[in-house]
C-alpha cells in the first residue's frame, strides 16, 4: 500500500519525461533546419524537405501506433522509440553525408513518434489530462530553451543539435522502469465505445484532427523560417537570435503555468479559439517585423499563447477516449502539420515574400479556430464525477474532478457521460376527492392493535 504513491508519482514523470524526448525535435525545428543549410551546404527549401522527412517519419509512428499501444505494452515501446532515436539523430548528428543524415533524421523522427503515442496515451488515462499535458509542455519548453541559450556558444553546423536530441532520449529511458510492461494492463472499453472498441466520439474526432493539422501546419510554416527571418529580414545575429527564441520558449514557460492554474475554470472553447486569433496577430507581426523589436515582440507573444492553447487541444482530445486513442491520432495529426510547416513556409515566402506569408497563415489559423472551438464547445467529453448535473459547459465538473481522488468507483477524467434512462411509471386512476368520514379515520398509536 504505501508504494502506490511513489509508483504514481513515478508513472506521470515517466510519461513527461517521453512527452519531452517526443517533441524536443519539433521545438528544435528552426535551428536543425538553419543548420543543415549552414552545414551542409543546402538550399532553404532543401533544408525545410529534410526537417519536413524527419517529421513525417514522427507522424507515421504515431498513425501506426494508435491503437497498439496497449497491445505492446508501454513499458516496450517507450524504449524501442527511445533507441530508434538515440540511433537516427547520432547517426545523422555523425555524418556529413546527406543521404545519411536523411536516413538518420526518418529513424530519428520514427522513434519521436513512438515516445509520443506513448507519452498521448498514457496521459490520457491521467485523472487530469489537462495537467499532464501542461507539465509535458512545461518540461519541453525548459529543455529546448536552455538548448536555445547553449547551442550557439558551442559551435556551427548541424551535429549539435542532433546530438542533443540524442542525449536527451538517452537520458530519459531509465524513467520508462515506471511504465506498466503491458501484462495484464489492457483498458476496459468506455461505455460509448462499442463492445469492439470502436472509436468513440469519431465526428468530433476527425473533424479536431483535421484542424488541428492545419493549425499546426500555419504556426510551422512560420516557425521553419523563423530562424531566416530573424537574420536577414530584423538583423539580428545568430547569438541574437537564439536569446530570442530562448526568451520566447521562456514566456511559453509562464504560459504553461498560467494555462495549468487555470484549469478548466473557462472551459476549452474560450482559451482554443481565442488564443488561435491571438496566434494569428502574433503570426502576422513577426512575418512582417523590420527590426528586432518588433521581431522579438511577435516571436515573445506567439510562444507565450501557443503552448497554452496546444494544452487545451491536447486535453480535449484526450478526453475524446480514455483509452487515448484520439490522443495519439490527434498528436499525430499535429505532428504531421509540423512535418508539412517547413515545406509550406519555404514555399510561400519564396512566393509572395514573408509579410504576404505571413497574412496567408493568419486566414488559415482564423478558419481553423472555428471548427476546433466548435468541437471544444459540443464534444460531449466532459467528465462524470458524483454531484455532476448533466448540461452543456462541464467547467465546474472539470475543476471538482481536478481536486478529487479517482477511486475504482468513480469513472476515469474524460469517460462519456452516461445516458439518463427514462423510467416508466404506470399510471395512476384518478380518483374523485371524499371527505373520510370521522369514524374511518383513525391513528395508529405504538402498543396499539
């Protein structure tokens, strides 16, 4: 009894630490994709395509991966992803030679994927998803921003980088001890999820997956050149350059912690749609900064929301299955619109310039929130806790289900809310109204016959 806390405590850490290894690389992008142009010698869009490859190999992980998580057993995938990593980023880190490093960035990608599906679908299983998610997000933002601060002092070229991503995943694979091995584990369907397993909630789903593949891919697209925009269109320096993006990684830090303080006291929908338009101005203002501040002030306001408005995302879908599948293919979706960012952005600034880039992307981030705040608003994924009433917002069952402790009784964060059966009654005659008379009426006294 008393190891319970501890193994706990140790499953969530276990599940962060992946959630950091998973998407250390997409944080990286910028760097990663300036430096194999520095490197080795290739053009901007060249150097998008390979960032793009390694990330496509992270999105076909996690379709691959979605519903078999459970079936292999965490504990094994988790460190299969974990090796998979640490070979393909040495590998590419290791090499000069192009088609190596290629090769190195698919495998790479592969095993960010399978650490993420295990990181998405372990934390919707969690109590709060929401938190967990923002602890992920929390513990990704410190890493990449401190690689931000040290990358540029140690030296050019694409290995860095690489090496980093690789002795991160080297780091975290001890924690995967706290992971379930996959014995005896297999989830319980939801009660909406069909004797078979079928997906719950597919509507929603699919409609959240496509745009969030679509928001992805607009902050992306922007993100891959991020790094060229800073040095050749506001003049900034590449040591200038990292300290904005450590600073702005460091504001995302406190969006992270305002987004876990908040909860769920507004909902889902007012933080995804309102901070997507508050991405889409931020988008704007660094495509068409002409100087550092403004540059530093677009790429500062963007990092802070976007991390917080991807929290709520990835809490919503968590609590579209509790077995996580939506987590996964959601994650998935996501990542595949990191994979499609570098190539759209190299693509459209080389088209129209990066402000018309820039106004291009915020449409699309304004035509997306509406579908996702749709989904955030009607999605019937709200969690069923004692003394929950059955209606349309679930924010104060969000933030009662938060401070209770989940007993075998009480159903999963996130499990659909059951159905309210209509009991049948039968009619009763009516009868007409009599006075009783006196000597008919009489009350029964204790001891009395």
């Amino acid at each position: 009894m008393p190891s319970r806390p501890p193994r706990a405590l140790g499953a969530v850490t276990a599940l962060v630490a992946l959630f950091t290894a998973g998407y250390l690389a997409p944080y990286l992008l910028p760097t990663v994709v300036g430096r194999l142009s520095a490197g080795l010698g290739l053009g901007p869009a060249q150097a998008g395509l390979v960032g793009s490859i390694l990330l496509l190999g992270s999105a076909s992980a996690g379709f691959a991966l979605a519903a078999r998580v459970e079936r292999i057993g965490p504990r094994r995938a988790a460190r299969a992803g974990l090796l998979l990593m640490f070979l393909g980023y040495g590998t590419a880190a290791a090499s000069s030679l192009v088609p190596l490093v290629v090769a190195g960035a698919v495998v790479g990608g592969f095993g960010s994927g399978t650490a993420t599906a295990v990181a998405a679908a372990g934390i919707a299983g969690r109590p709060d998803p929401h938190r967990a998610s923002a602890l992920g997000l929390l513990s990704v933002s410190a890493t990449a921003g401190a690689l931000y601060l040290t990358l540029p002092h140690l030296g050019g070229g694409h290995t860095l980088p690489f090496a980093a991503i690789a002795s991160t995943a080297l780091l975290v694979a001890p924690s995967t001890a706290w992971l379930p091995d996959g014995r005896g584990t297999r989830a319980t369907p939801a009660p909406g999820a069909g004797a078979k397993g079928r997906l719950p909630q597919r509507a929603a789903g699919t409609v959240l997956a496509g745009a969030i593949l679509l928001w992805s891919m607009a902050q992306n697209a922007l993100w891959g050149v991020s790094g060229r925009i800073g040095l050749t269109q506001a003049g900034l320096s590449e040591v200038a350059l990292g300290l904005v993006f450590a600073l702005a990684l460091g504001a995302g830090l406190l969006g992270v912690i305002g987004a876990g303080a908040l909860g769920s006291r507004l909902g889902r929908a007012v933080p995804i749609g309102g901070g997507t338009a508050l991405i889409a101005a931020c988008v704007l203002l660094s495509s068409a900064a002409r100087g550092p501040a403004s540059f530093a002030t677009g790429e500062i306001a963007w990092n802070t929301v976007y991390p917080v408005v991807l929290s709520y995302l990835l809490g919503l879908a968590a609590s579209l299955d509790p077995r996580g599948r939506w987590a996964v293919l959601v994650g998935s979706a996501s990542s595949l619109g990191v994979a499609c960012g570098p190539v759209v952005g190299s693509l459209l600034s080389e088209a129209a310039g990066y402000p018309g880039m820039g106004l291009t992307l915020c449409a699309l981030l304004l035509l997306v929130a509406v579908p996702m705040t749709a989904v955030a608003r009607h999605a019937s994924g709200r969690p069923l806790v004692p003394g929950s009433v059955r209606r349309r917002g679930g924010a104060p069952a969000a933030v009662l289900a938060a401070t209770t402790t989940p007993t075998g009784l009480v159903p999963q964060m996130g499990a659909p809310e059951q159905e309210i059966a209509p009991l049948p009654v039968p009619a009763t005659p009516a009868t007409p109204h009599r006075r009783p008379a006196k000597s008919s009426f009489r009350l029964a006294r204790p001891g009395k016959g």
